[in-house]
C-alpha cells in the first residue's frame, strides 16, 4: 500500500511537521494485512519515505 493512498491529507500535515498526523497512515497500512503488520516497523519505513 502506498502511504500517500492511506490519508493524502494526512501525509501533507505530516510533511508540514505535525507528528499526529502520521498516525491515520500508519494505522491504514497496519490494518490492510488485517492487523498483522509490526506498526514500529511500518512508522519507520514511512517516515523513511515521507522525509
């Protein structure tokens, strides 16, 4: 899953600095493999690609 289809809106607040907006992305990607993804593991690999 992409991270920019989990919130556009969400993304571009995070690039904008804040931080609790990077949560709904993080939380979307999680929930595709039906809770099965590390979430630790997801937020560093997005915040790799979204900075």
């Amino acid at each position: 899953m992409d991270a920019s289809t989990a919130g556009p809106a969400n993304v571009k607040q995070r690039r904008a600095g804040k931080d609790k907006a990077f949560n709904a992305p993080v939380g979307q990607v999680v929930k595709t493999p039906k809770g099965k993804a590390n979430p630790q593991q997801v937020n560093d690999l997005l915040r790799a690609k979204l900075t």
